[in-house]
C-alpha cells in the first residue's frame, strides 16, 4: 500500500523516517512509500528482551570459547559482565525496535498520527491522482537517486590524509560529503568507484561479500582479523568487552557454521539440483537441526517447511549469491524446479585479489601463516564434531574432547559462577527455564535470574549423561 500524510500540527518527533518528512515546511501534501517489514533489526531479531539478551550471552562465550584455541591465546581474563545494566537497556530498547522492524509500515503511519498528520491510504484517494502521483514520485526517486550515484563516482579522489581531515569535520558541503563517501568506499572495496558500487554498498553489499572473503579465498586470515578486533576492545575497555559490539565483531562462528553446513556445495556451475536430491535432503536436515544457532549467528530463519532449495538460497544470499531457476524437468506426473549455479559478474574477483594482497602483505605483523592454518584447521574440526554429535544424539551427549580443547574457557565461566557463590550465597538466583544443550561449547547450560541479569550458567553435574 501507499500513503501520503497531510500535515497538521507537528510534536516531537523521534523516528529519522518522520524527521525528513518534516523537514519540507511548506503546508502541502507529503506523499511517501513505507515497507511493511523492515530492513535491519537488533541483535538476533528477537522481540523479547530476555531472547536478545541470551543470545548475546551464548555468542559472546561462544566467541571467546572458539577464538581462544584458534588464536593460541588465553581469554579466561575477560570480564564479560560490563555494566549488566546498560546491557539491560539496550536489550529493552532492541526488543522494541525489532518488534517496530516487524510492523514497520504500521510504527512509522501510527507516529505520523501522533505527530498530528492526517494519513490518508492512497488506495482511498482518488485512483487517476493517486495513480499520477505514484508514477511521478517513483521517477523523481530513481532520477535523483541516480544523479546522488554519479555525483560520488565523479567526485575529487583524496588522499588519506585529506581523508582523515574531513572525517574530522563537523559541517560539511555537499561535495565534501561525495568526496569523502567516494573516499571511504574506495579504500573498503580497493577498486574504482562506480554509480553501480555506490548502489550496491547502499544495499548491504561489503558485509556480503567480506563473509564470501573469508569463507574462501581469506579464509587463513580470518582467525588474525577477529583476534586483532578482540584486543583492539579488550585494551579500549581495558579487558572488558561490551556484549554486543564484541558479538558483530567476530566472523569466525557464522564462518563456521557455513562450512560445516558445506554450502559452497552449491557453486559449482552446470550442476543441476533439486529439493528431492539426496544430498539436499541432508543439508536441509542439518540446517533444521541447527536452525536456533543459525538464527543467533546468521539472523537467518530456517523452518521444517521451507524446502531445501529454498534454506539454500536464504543461506547463500548472506554472501549475495543465488541459485538460477533452469526449469521445470521430469516426468509430466512427478515434475520437479531445477536450479543451477551461474557464477555473477559483479567484479568479486577483483575485489578478493585486493583484500588477497592487502591480507598477505600484511600477514608479518600477525601470527605465522603455518600455525594459523593448523589452527583453524583443528577448531573447524572441533565445530564439526560438535554439529555432527547434536544430530546424531538430540538429547545432548557432550564430546568427550571438547572440554580438553577449550578447558580455559570453560573453567573460567565455572570459576567465575563459584565465585559469585562464595560471595552471596548458594540462593543467588532462579533458574528461568531448563537445562539446554550448548553445541557451540559441548556444555550442558542453564539460564539463571539473579535480579538484574540473567545469565547462563554450566550444569557441571549434567555433562556426559
């Protein structure tokens, strides 16, 4: 549907959306398009606080359980619970912005109401002007959309130094602003900047293609990059991590579970697939198996009735990648879709070759290329043990090797509970809901209210049953 609002009076106005509307001071009519759903949420997506902020505890202990084999580092040292109640705020805010992100059309039309316009549903007004009126609005987005595109593709290119200077700028000109986007973006992708990579980073592409990166071509890097972002926060809050920025910083679990869900399978040209192949049918299986761990780390939602063809496309679209509709093929009773892999000509490789070259002249001031790829090697085994052992065995059963590979993790997560328990008391808190199985850490795991947090503690006496 399409709405436009007639200005009344006007309140205080909190959303950006309502802000640029009111911007325009003339009392005319303001003709707008509003998603039904939108674009981004917080965290995990969840719409409950005490989903949001679970899951930012599960990844954090996750991340840290992963990155510190894989890292040969000990991170038992790092305090976890940074301001509880900050934590708590932004849990209650994030709640509220998914559940807005779910009803996005409807949150930003009821605050036009509140803010005293008087919405009108163009389907209500008349259908020649309303028909007019979209078509001429839609055309006017695309043309200065377009002309927003090349004015930053045509801009004066910057040193780094007369980069930075801008950056450092309060008040900008609108050529200022071009430049320093055509800057910025030049030095994310490392290739000349176009109209069409304006508009592709405007969609979400760089985090796309950076998790296609280190899936593949990076994938040796990876481990350094988080581990240099870990240190980089734990020395900024002076060995304490805020949950959230710490969780969107670290790549290595979500490249993880990637690859134990083995989707480059699927980009391999010319080879046709069907939602009935066999092995389909078992990536559909282990998806399903794991599709709360795939929510928290991917934010993608997979269901028992979405085919397998259809859990694929969702998983590669998180590195902007699709399989091509070939047709329908079979027998006129038992026809089936058939889809295929068509490589995109949208200069990835020429991007990779740079971050490629960028990532290994810089390898020296990391950890040895050798040690790193025996590492990793060693934790994506580990990950696969643990997913393999959740699907045969759903009640649970830990691998025994987990503990001796990630004991400093786990014993600083017992440690760090003892302690809180010679402190206050054994009556410290309530239980909020059964013990679950952790697969990231192979632990036994249940979530505890003391009051002003909720945190997961390990259930040492249910570990091997």
């Amino acid at each position: 549907m399409k709405h436009f609002a007639t200005q009344g009076r006007l309140v205080n106005i909190c959303f950006d959306q309502r802000q640029m509307l009111a911007r325009v001071r003339e009392t005319v009519d303001r003709h707008i398009w509003v998603r039904e759903w939108g674009m981004s949420v917080v965290g995990n997506g969840s719409t409950s606080i005490g989903g949001l902020l679970r899951s930012q505890h599960v990844a954090t202990q996750a991340n840290i359980a992963l990155l510190s084999p894989a890292d040969n580092d000990d991170y038992s040292f790092v305090d976890q619970n940074f301001q509880p109640e900050s934590l708590q705020t932004w849990g209650k805010r994030g709640s509220v912005i998914n559940v807005e992100m779910r009803r996005y059309r409807e949150s930003v039309l009821t605050g036009l109401a509140e803010d005293g316009y008087t919405v009108i549903d163009a389907d209500d007004a008349d259908d020649d002007e309303s028909g007019v009126v979209i078509e001429s609005v839609k055309a006017a987005s695309v043309e200065l959309y377009a002309a927003e595109c090349q004015a930053i593709a045509d801009s004066d290119e910057l040193s780094p130094t007369e980069l930075k200077k801008l950056q450092d700028k309060r008040a900008k000109t609108k050529t200022e602003r071009h430049q320093q986007r055509k800057a910025e973006l030049f030095r994310r992708y490392e290739i000349d900047v176009t109209p069409d990579l304006v508009e592709k980073d405007d969609d979400g592409w760089y985090p796309q293609l950076r998790m296609h990166y280190y899936l593949t071509l990076g994938r040796e890097f990876l481990t350094n990059r988080d581990a240099k972002r870990a240190a980089a926060q734990l020395e900024a809050g002076e060995n304490s991590i805020w949950k959230p920025d710490f969780n969107k910083g670290q790549l290595l679990p979500a490249v993880l579970l990637l690859e134990n869900l083995n989707l480059l399978q699927f980009l391999t040209p010319d080879v046709q697939l069907r939602s009935s192949d066999e092995k389909m049918l078992e990536f559909k299986a282990l998806a399903v198996t794991h599709r709360h761990v795939i929510k928290n780390y991917l934010n993608v939602s997979i269901s028992e009735k979405l085919t397998s063809i259809a859990i694929a496309q969702k998983l590669l679209a998180k590195i902007d990648l699709k399989l091509d509709y070939v047709g329908r093929l079979g027998k006129r009773e038992n026809r089936e879709c058939v889809y295929q892999f068509v490589a995109p000509n949208d200069q990835r490789d020429s991007i990779f070759r740079q971050w490629l070259n960028r990532d290994e002249a810089t390898k020296s001031e990391s950890v040895s290329v050798t040690n790193n790829i025996e590492l990793q090697t060693q934790v994506t085994g580990t990950t696969s043990q643990i997913l393999e052992e959740v699907v045969s065995n759903p009640q649970g059963q830990a691998w025994k090797g987990l503990k001796l590979k990630l004991q400093q993790g786990l014993d600083s997560i017992g440690s760090s509970y003892s302690e809180l328990i010679s402190k206050v008391g054994e009556a410290v808190g309530v239980a909020d809901d059964e013990p679950y199985w952790n697969g990231y850490l192979g632990q036994w795991q249940v979530w505890v209210n003391f009051g002003s947090e909720c945190r997961s503690v390990v259930c040492d006496w249910l570990v091997g049953v």
